[in-house]
C-alpha cells in the first residue's frame, strides 16, 4: 500500500532530520545490505558436513587415526564456510577518534 502524499513528506521529514543529527548512522543505513548466507554457501557446508561423516565413519571401520581426524576438520571447514562473514577485513580494529584519550597517561 503506497503512502500517502503527507505520510511521504513526514518520511522524507524525518530522513532529513537524521541525516543532519547523525550523518554516520545514515551513511550506514545507505550502504547496500552484505550478500549473506546465500544458498551456495549453505550447500558448500552441506557437502562438507556430510563428507565429513563419510570420512569419521570410514575411518572407525578402517582403524586408521588419522581418518577420523581429518573428517572432523572438515566439517569444521563446512561449519566455518557459513559461520564466517564474507568481505569482511580480519585483524582490523574499529576505535572512535575520541577513544585516543583513554590511552593517554
């Protein structure tokens, strides 16, 4: 249902007046929203779940160590294919420009 004519200049009222109260905070909101946990992803971890059972079972009837062991990584890879966030930089800290007092002694 389309909004109103009053309805959209209160909207575009209250967009304006965010904007200019918090010009980071609507920076955020403009930014596309991140791909996610698309149906690739998902089937990827699948797969490797599943494989790693193939290789957990496979190696209890076989005796070999070693084979149980690495079917557990991978599904630890599978888990971590959807757990972690893509495009994401790693190792980088995120610290207000105010912050830079709290170290100062």
């Amino acid at each position: 249902m389309p909004l109103s004519a009053d309805e959209q200049r209160l909207l575009d009222q209250l967009e304006a007046s965010l904007r200019a109260e918090d010009p980071d905070l609507a920076r955020k909101f403009d930014k596309p929203p991140s791909p996610g946990r698309g149906p690739r992803r998902w089937a990827i971890a699948g797969l490797c779940f599943l494989a790693g059972i193939a290789l957990l079972v496979v190696g209890m009837l076989v005796g070999k160590f070693w084979l149980p062991v690495l079917g557990f990584l991978v599904m630890f890879a599978g888990v971590a294919v959807v757990m972690l966030r893509p495009g994401k930089p790693s190792g980088k800290i995120d610290v207000p420009d105010d912050a830079s007092a709290l170290f100062d002694r």
